[in-house]
C-alpha cells in the first residue's frame, strides 16, 4: 500500500524546534517554529539539557498551545525493567500535561502508549533506525502517525519510502544541526570508552575528539594518522544546513523539518527557528524557483557551528578532520529586556563585553528581519553614564530605535 505520486508532497512544511528547557521552549515558540520536541526528567534521549519536571511541562505546553504551536515529548531510551514499572505513571502525568505527541523508539513503550493512551499521538523516534519504506509502513500498522527517518537516508530515498508508504504517515527528517557519525540509533562508541550510554541519553561525543595511532611497543609514542603531527578528528562529521534545499524536502514527501540541539543555548534556537520559519513561509508563498534570501543563510552563520554541509541526502556526508571546535563569528551582546517609547530608551541585560559605538545586529522575536544600529552612551540603571558594560547580567540603558523585548543584540567578535 503506498501514495499516490500526487500525494506524495506533504500538505505543509512543520518547522520543528528542540527545547532543552523552559527558556529555550519560549524562544522556541516565540521566534517561529510551529513544534518544539522535549524530554521529561526521564526517558528523554539527552540527558544533558534541564529538561522539564511535570509542572514545567504542565506550564510550557500551554505557553506553546496558546501561540498555535505543538508540543511532542521523547520517550525514546530503550527503559530497562525497572523503568518499564515507573513508566505508566510517567505517561499519564505527560498525557495529563497536555503535549500533542509522544516520540518512542521501544516497541514495548509504543504498546504501553497504544493501550494507555490510546488518543495520544505516536511518532517513531530517529532512534529506531527507519531506512525502508518496509519498516516505515510496519510502524504505521503498529499505530505511528509519523516517523522520524534515519540521517544516513538519501532525498532519492525518501521519495521512494514517500511513495510507497501509506498517505496518513507523516515522514520527519532532520534538516539542521549537529551530525552524529555512527549509524541512527546505533552507538555504541561512548559507552564502551567512557560508561555513558548514548542510548539512554548520556553520550559523551567521542566523535568529536581528536585521535592518532600508537603502536604497541612505542608506548606513548602518537602516530598521526593524516601527514599531520596534530592527529585528527577522524569521526568528526560536518553540521547538517539543508536550509537552501528546502524545495528539494518538500518534493521528497519530507513534512517536518527537525533542527537538532536540545543541548544548545536559546540564542541557538531563537535564530534556527526564526531562519527556517522565514524560509519555508516564502516557499510555500511563492514555491516555483524558490532559493533563499541572503540574509537567511548568513543568519545561520551567526550561531557557533562547526563547517556546514548537506550529511547523507545528496550521498555522502562529509568529515571535517582538521578541527573539533566550532565557527563563532558572532555573540549575543545583551537581550533586550524594556523599551520606553516615549523617553526613547532601551534597557538591556548584558551577555558579553559591550562598549559605547558597538553596531548591534538586532534579532527580534517574530519571523522578521534582522537590523542594526549603533550604541551610543551607556547608562546604569540610575542613569549614571558608564564606560563599558563589563559584568554578566548587568542592566544597561541606551537611547534606541524601539526594540522588542526579548530580542537578541548581537556583535560580530574580534578576530
């Protein structure tokens, strides 16, 4: 049973955002996506974000229904016996809590949501390994409303499970962010070097390290394993930017455009959403011969990332071995915090170092453009003239064009 070739272009185009935690969830929300995807306190595949306890799951799922945006929990560790008694409980809190969808990779979890929950909408998590429309049209059978497909997937083959897949399954693909190097829902590297296993959410990134040879009887003695005395980050896969091929998803069959970093700060997320949001609204407004404005590809280059590339979907993904650190050609300055219109001051908490005549690339919540405007005094917040906005969390005054609160003032970095 598969779609029609008509069917096969998705309806819409979801941008889906990570949220680590509570502000993160609002800059989500507030910057354009139309789904955020979070974990609980428990068997949420990142163990490294805050996450959310109930209440905190409670409070943001009608902080994202009330702005039109849904909400999907990961349920995606593989729970151990133990787990599995504690995780009913788990399931009717988050039910009762209110998120749209619940994200599994384990068969006996799905099963426990399909008899518990039997209302509640079941997507299948990256985890799981989806690379053929055979088990993508199983899960379907099993309950699924969508799945999550696998990174190492090509667009040719995405249209072909697209195609033969029935049309009430709904395909996620991750179109953004980090890259892991082992096969989706397969590794094993972190736990066997370090303890933390990467499927129950504690991956220590061993990809991302740099490695040489060492022979066994030159103890101590690194062999480089490029013609670089360095050694080389050998595992250390590009970041995923599919923003410019957004056309190319759609016509796939792709619906939901997922951006990765749970892990990531708000700033991250407000600027991936507010880009993708501003991209697929034109798309969709005006599809034939789309390419993206300018600005949207350089708003990407604005939060720390590691070289961009395309991963798996035009074949195959490449490695940057030189480095294992990331590009960051800009900082958020301050967040914008109170505007007086009539005084025509703007107060801000300062993030980084920020001095009199700074230019502030200014990101406001909403799906608009960025702009500039240079800084001119300072002021504390007894309107005393300062010198220099040295400490973390400091408020600081300006005279301004009118800032939205909430938005990001960024400076490109020295050097």
């Amino acid at each position: 049973m598969g779609r029609l070739m008509a069917d096969m272009k998705p309806q819409t185009l979801e941008v889906l955002s990570p949220a680590g935690d509570p502000v993160r969830l609002r800059a989500a929300v507030d910057f354009g996506a139309h789904a955020v995807y979070l974990a609980g306190k428990s068997f949420g595949m990142r163990a490294s974000p805050l996450n959310f306890s109930m209440e905190e799951l409670a409070q943001g799922v009608c902080y994202a229904h009330a702005r039109g945006v849904r909400v999907y929990l990961t349920v995606n560790t593989l729970p151990h016996n133990r787990e599995a008694d504690v995780l009913p409980e788990f399931l009717q809190n988050a039910a009762a809590a209110g998120v749209d969808a619940m994200i599994v990779t384990d068969l006996g979890a799905m099963a426990l949501i399909r008899r518990l929950l039997p209302q509640m909408e079941l997507h299948v998590s990256v985890q799981a390994g989806v690379t053929n429309y055979l088990t993508a049209r199983a899960f379907y059978e099993l309950g699924a409303k969508r799945v999550v497909l696998a990174r190492e997937l090509s667009l040719k083959e995405i249209a072909e499970i697209a195609e033969k897949t029935p049309p009430g399954l709904e395909l996620e693909a991750f179109v953004h962010g980090a890259v892991c190097m082992s096969y989706s829902g397969r590794c094993l590297l972190s736990d066997y070097l370090t303890g933390r296993d990467p499927n129950r959410g504690e991956c220590a990134q061993p990809c991302r390290w740099k490695y040489a040879l060492m022979e066994e009887s030159r103890p101590g003695e690194y062999l480089p394993i490029l013609e670089d005395e360095d050694g080389s980050y050998i595992l250390n896969a590009e970041d995923l930017n599919m923003l410019p091929h957004i056309p190319a998803l759609y016509e796939a069959g792709v619906s939901s455009l997922k951006i990765e970093g749970r892990a990531k700060t708000e700033y991250y997320t407000a600027v991936t959403a507010n880009a993708y949001r501003a991209a697929v609204d034109s798309f969709l407004k005006h599809p034939s011969g789309w390419s993206p404005e300018a600005y949207l590809l350089e708003e990407l280059c604005k939060v720390s990332h590691r070289p961009y590339g395309t991963g798996f979907y035009f074949g195959k993904a490449r490695q940057d071995t030189k480095r294992g650190g990331y590009i960051r050609e800009y900082e958020v300055a301050a967040l914008a915090v109170k505007y007086d219109a009539t005084r025509g001051l703007l107060t801000v908490s300062q993030r980084n170092k920020f001095l009199p005549g700074a230019v502030f690339d200014v990101l406001e919540p909403g799906v608009q453009r960025p702009w500039t405007f240079t800084a001119g005094d300072l002021y504390d917040d007894k309107m005393q003239l300062i010198q220099s906005a040295p400490h973390p969390g400091m408020s600081v005054q300006m005279y301004a064009p009118p800032v939205q609160p909430g938005a990001f003032l960024r400076q490109k970095r020295n050097g």
